[in-house]
C-alpha cells in the first residue's frame, strides 16, 4: 500500500497518518486485529479493534480501487483507446463509481442497438446531429447515408441509427450519469405495490402493498422487508424520481435549441429516450444495489452487535450443573455437569406428569443435585420451560441454589452438528442439546461459538442480507470476544481455540492432538512444540491463551510472553519474585512504570501490564446475577394490558427490541417505546440479555403478538 493511501485514509477517519501506516504495516506482517489492539499500542498509537478494522476494510477498498483501475488501463491500452486525457481522468478517479462511468463508453458490450447504428455506419451522421447547427436539415443530413444493403432503407431508419446512438451516448457520459445519481439520491422514492393475485397469499406484507416513502429516508429494515417482499413474489418494488427534473437536466446538457424540428429537436428525443430506456433502468439497478448494501451493511451492524453482548453473558463460573430440557410428552432430558461442563450423568425426569410422576421427578432432582453437588440448575426456555421451572422451585431444593431459565437457540443445531457427534460420540441428540444447555450458563461463550452465529437468533433479517458479508462479520465478533475473554488452553475446545489469534481450525485441534497425547500444558513454551505451530502464530496466540498451575505465574495472565522479562526485571528492581508482585498490592504500588518505558515499550503497555498484575487473568465479563419471570405467568393468556413484567431482552433492532417475558413469545418494545425520550437508535437504550422492567400494551391471542413498553407513562405506539 503506497503512502497516498495512509494519507488519504488517516485523513478520512481523522488519524495521525502514522497510525494508519503501522496498522496498515502490522496487518502485511501477518498480524491479527486483537494482537495488535492488545499488545501493539505503541505501534498505532492505542488504535482499539474498531478504529483498526476501520483502517483495514478502507485500506482494502482503496486496493480494489487501484487494482480495477489497472485493469481498466491495461484493456483500454490492448484495444489503442487510452488517450492522454483519459488516462489523467482515471488516474484522478476517486471511487469505483467515478472510475467505471469512465470506463463504461469503452467497455465491451452485447450488441445494442447503437452498436449496430455504428456498425451501419452512421456514427458520423449522430456526430453531426450533435453538434445542432441550426443550419442542418436533419433530413438532408440523414440522406447521404441511406443504404440498402447495411440495413439503412429510408431516411427516418437512418435518423433513428442516429438517435440511438446519441441515446447512448447520453446514458454513458460520465457527467450526466453523476448529475441524475445525485438526483436519485436527493429526490429518489421507493415503491411498493402487491403483485398481482397474490393479495391473500402476501397477507403479512399487506403493509406495503400500496407505500411509497423518499428513498433517503427508508429504513434499512423496512427497505430489506420490502425485498424480502419481491423475492417471495408478493411485492413489486421500484425506485423513482420526477422524471421531470431528470429530463430538465439532461437536456440542459446536451440540446442547445428550444424548435420543435430540427437538429435539436433529435437530439431532445434521444435524449429522452436515452433517459428512458437506458439512464434510469440503469442508475435504478445501481441506487438499488447501493441501497441494499447499505441495509445489509446496518442489519449486519446490529447483528453483530447482539451477538456480542450475547457472546459476553456473564458466566456462572466453574461449578458443578444440573441442566433440565423440557418436555411434555417425552419427559425432561436432565444432565449432570462437572465445574469444566463433562457430562457425569443423564437420565429423563417428568416433572408434567401425574402427581406422582411429579414427585418422584422432584426426589431424584434433589438427590442428583446432592450427589453431583451443582451449584445451579439450568432450565432450557422452551415448550414447557415456565412449567418445569415451576416444579423445580416447588421441589424442595436449597432456596439459595440458582435456577435459571437458559436461551436455548441453536441448541438443536449444535446437537446434530458434527462438533456434537465428536464430542459425544455415544449419546444422542437430546442428551447433546441439554449439555449445551448447561454449558451455556457455565459459560456461554465457550458454548456458542460451537454453533452458527446466524442459528442463534439474535439478527435482522439475517437471512435476507449478503451471506459472505454477514458470515465474516460474526467470525470477526467472535474472534474479538474470544480474545478479549482469554482461553484455557487445557480445557478449551477445538472449535473454542480456532478463534484465538494466530490459529484456526487447523493448528486448534493439533494443539488438542497434542494436549491429548502429552497431557495437560504446563506452560506457555510448550506451544511450540504443537506441530506447525510456528514463531509467528506463537508470537500472535501466547497472550491471549491461560496455562492455570504452571511454573511461570505470568501464563496465567494476558501478560505476553515478550514481556516476561520486563517483569522479572520490576521484581528484581524490588528485591522480590514475579509470585511476589502478583501477590502483594503493596509492591505492586512502588512500580513507576516510566522507569521501563523503552525504545519497544511505552507507558500503554507498561499500564497494562501493571493493571494485568493487579488481577491476572481477569475475565472482562460481568458477574453473573440470577433472573427469575414473573410467578403465575406463564402463557399468552395470562398476560393483561398493563401488567408490569420483568423480562430479558433477547434481540435489538432498528425497529424495536424483543423482550422474553417469559410466556414462550418473546414481545416487542417498539422504539417509540423504549424510553420517554426520542430515540434513533435502540441500541442507545437497551442490550441483548439486558433485565428489564416492561409494561404489557397490547396482546393479539390470534397473531400471537405481544406489545411492551419501557416508557415511565407508556403510550400508543408510533409507526415504524
């Protein structure tokens, strides 16, 4: 990457252009967005993971742009039509956008109906009509040109060879395509109308069968609902502008005379027709396009964004679990984990049942929770969860043993999954899904990241956006939470280490081949023994992995291998060990760290390092707190305009966030009624697994639609 390029993006995201070259340098070196947020600070000036990103996706669209740009040069030089000017234009060319309407006279095209003019021979004809001298009589001009055997046979055929080639000149000049974007832009409407017949069969797009909305202002979620609408069949949908106001500035541009005959005259209908038939059908392709990149580009934010707040739930810790599938018919499938999450027992419990197969589930429960000593009990949320949870409260437990209700989304998916199959090789897809179960209140994250972000249910329209875009930006949320939490290297699971920096999936299980074969690390070094697992991909990875228990106290930390010396030489300095340091606050408080600053190290790592010191290993996650539903309500029915609820929200979006009350419906808190505030964005307001206080507006049994509120006075709902 050239230095016009850390030039031009530090001046974009208002960095030191120093910045932007380390990033730029560090990411070439193979580096990875957490190793250099985390231990690279003096390098990019302590640039956290979103500035980073930010630099890297500019940086490699400036490389697209640079790259089309070559290519663009090299064909037009193959084909002799690179001029002086032109290549000054392209070089100048400061988007995709610019650098293709420059290019698109001369790329190479399907046969056209201005192709085939040319080929008839009446460019010359169209150049002449142009130039609208009031002189030329287009029909002495056209006369020349008549030709039967190239298909010219009357002189409105040979006009109309010209005018289409002049409709396409209009449509490509790189100017006009500019001036009628913009216009676009500023005056562009989306429109909606139901396809034809399909008006009971599109019921729940009924919204939209008749909308029209400025396009500047369509919502990314509406705008994506509204795709969603046509690719089902159900919708027509379309971007407009006053053709009015495109036509005025076309022809502004391009006819000089005002006569209804004429050169200019000609010149007026092609151009009208070139805006008809070629300009808008194209631009409204592209303004779509562009459109539905941005939605998808929100939708993904907003994804990403529940799913690290969900990814970052507070843990419960390591400690022993009994975790509860719920079930009518079939019982409830119930496991028994160790403080690291290993299945020590199932069996089926029916706590539906009779009375006596109440009991009866009630006694083993207490006696599984005796003999396995859980902590907690774990509920999954879904048919039968209020029920269930009901029994387990009533079955005579110790009142301080947590029993909590766990989202159980994508639990089915992780049990067929083959990450399941290898790990429970011998059990089937019931007792894998009340594991997961249990794990996810032991530690969510370590759970999840088994599953497919998109199967956890906390997206917008997740299924309707770019799959490739979406697909790499949870890997990335995931990467970073994993990262930012730390991993036991002697406990995590291959698809848990893949995540960490420097890895992935390959050098993740050779590293459990190796624990499996040599037993638990003992050290950090020992990493460099995993086969394949290089310098470099040690040198990314050792921070951000935990050996508990060694010889050397600092594996245990995120404090990096490079900087083990660093340490040692703050403990000699006081006359103690490192174990010592990490010990006692009192040492700890004698350290001035700008005493070390160094030619490699500043006063940012050095603070790290010390506040690393202070709680070695610390996980960054907030402390776990029970949550317990309202008793007594447990289905739709029981729910009553302005009952007051708690609930756990379960999905933020553009529109609203969804909230689990606990009736196996999770409800909506429009945005107008998140606060009694205005807010634009709900993210402002609220955060997936945020417990919350709601109060019920509306219940609609048919519909199975639930209307909440956060509002101090709630009100009716505003549109969205």
């Amino acid at each position: 990457m050239n230095a016009a390029s850390w030039a031009r993006v530090a001046g974009e995201l208002r960095l030191a252009e120093s910045q932007v070259r380390a990033v730029g340098e560090l990411l070439d070196e193979g580096a990875t967005i957490p190793f250099i947020a985390r231990y690279r600070k003096e390098r990019t000036g302590s640039l956290d993971e979103v500035a980073i990103q930010a630099i890297r996706d500019r940086l490699g669209q400036l490389k697209a742009l640079d790259d089309r740009r070559a290519a663009i040069r090299e064909s037009l030089t193959e084909r002799n039509l690179l001029t002086d000017e032109l290549g000054k234009a392209l070089a100048a060319a400061d988007s995709l956008t610019v650098l293709e309407d420059l290019y698109l006279p001369f790329r190479p095209k399907r046969r056209t109906r201005a192709g085939i003019a040319r080929e008839r021979g009446l460019e010359p004809l169209a150049n002449l009509l142009l130039v609208q001298d009031p002189a030329t009589d287009p029909v002495v001009a056209a006369r020349p040109f008549l030709d039967q055997e190239k298909g010219v046979a009357d002189l409105e055929a040979a006009l109309q060879g010209a005018r289409d080639i002049l409709a396409e000149t209009v449509s490509e000049q790189a100017e006009a395509r500019q001036e009628i974007r913009a216009l676009f832009a500023r005056e562009g409407v989306v429109e909606s109308r139901v396809a034809k017949g399909k008006e009971a069969e599109g019921a729940k797009f009924r919204d939209w069968f008749d909308w029209r909305e400025p396009l500047a202002r369509v919502p990314s979620h509406r705008l994506l609902a509204l795709l969603r609408g046509e690719n089902e069949g159900f919708l027509k949908v379309s971007v407009r502008q006053p053709e009015e106001h495109a036509l005025a500035l076309l022809q502004r541009r391009f006819v000089r005379g005002t006569g209804a005959s004429g050169v200019s005259a000609q010149v007026r209908e092609a151009v009208d027709d070139g805006y008809r038939r070629l300009l808008a059908p194209s631009l409204e392709t592209e303004i779509r396009h562009e459109a539905k990149e941005r939605a998808d580009g929100e939708a993904i934010r907003v994804f990403a964004q529940n799913l690290r707040e969900l990814l970052l739930a507070p843990p419960l810790g390591q400690k022993g679990v009994v975790a509860i599938d719920p079930g009518f018919r079939t019982g409830c499938k119930t496991v028994c984990l160790d403080p690291q999450g290993r299945l020590l027992h199932h069996t089926v419990l029916f706590f539906t049942g009779s009375d006596g197969a109440r009991q009866e589930a009630c006694r083993q429960l207490r006696e599984l929770v005796g003999r396995f000593g859980a902590a907690a009990v774990a509920i999954g949320n879904g048919t039968g969860s209020r029920e269930t949870e009901a029994a387990v409260r009533a079955a005579g437990l110790d009142p301080a043993l947590p029993v909590v209700l766990v989202n159980e989304a994508g639990a089915s998916v992780y049990s067929a999954s083959e990450v399941a199959r290898e790990e429970f090789p011998d059990h089937d897809v019931t007792v894998r899904g009340a594991v997961s179960i249990g794990r996810r209140l032991l530690d969510p994250l370590a759970e999840l990241v088994k599953i497919d972000p998109k199967a956890i249910g906390v997206g917008q329209y997740q299924h309707d956006v770019d799959q490739e875009r979406l697909a790499a930006a949870l890997d990335e949320t995931v990467t970073s939470c994993v990262n930012a939490v730390g991993v036991e290297v002697n406990t995590a699971s291959a698809r848990l280490l893949t995540y960490v920096s420097g890895l992935g999936p390959a050098l993740a299980r050779a590293i459990v081949a190796w624990r499996d074969a040599n037993g638990p690390f003992t050290a950090r070094a020992q990493l460099k023994k995993v086969p394949r697992l290089g310098p470099k991909a040690f040198e990314q990875c050792a921070g951000f992995l935990r050996v508990r228990g060694g010889k050397q106290p600092l594996d245990a930390s995120a404090v990096h291998p490079e900087r083990y010396a660093l340490v040692g030489r703050m403990a000699a300095d006081l006359g103690c060990g490192v174990t010592d340091l990490l010990a006692r606050e009192d040492l700890r408080a004698q350290i001035r760290p700008e005493t070390y600053v160094g030619e490699d190290v500043g006063l940012p790592t050095l603070r790290d390092i010390l506040a690393e010191l202070a709680r070695p290993g610390r996980d960054p996650r907030p402390a776990f707190e029970a949550f317990s539903f309202a008793e007594g309500v447990h289905t739709l029915a029981d729910l009553r305009p302005g009952m007051r609820l708690p609930g756990i929200v379960t999905n933020v979006t553009k529109f609203g966030a969804f909230v689990d009350i606990g009736v196996h419906q999770d409800g909506l808190v429009h945005v107008s009624q998140l606060a009694d505030r205005f807010v634009r964005d709900p993210a402002e307001v609220v955060k997936v697994r945020q417990q919350v206080l709601v109060t019920v507006l509306e219940v609609d049994q048919e519909r199975r639609r639930i209307s909440l509120s956060l509002r101090t006075k709630p009100q009716p709902e505003r549109g969205s």
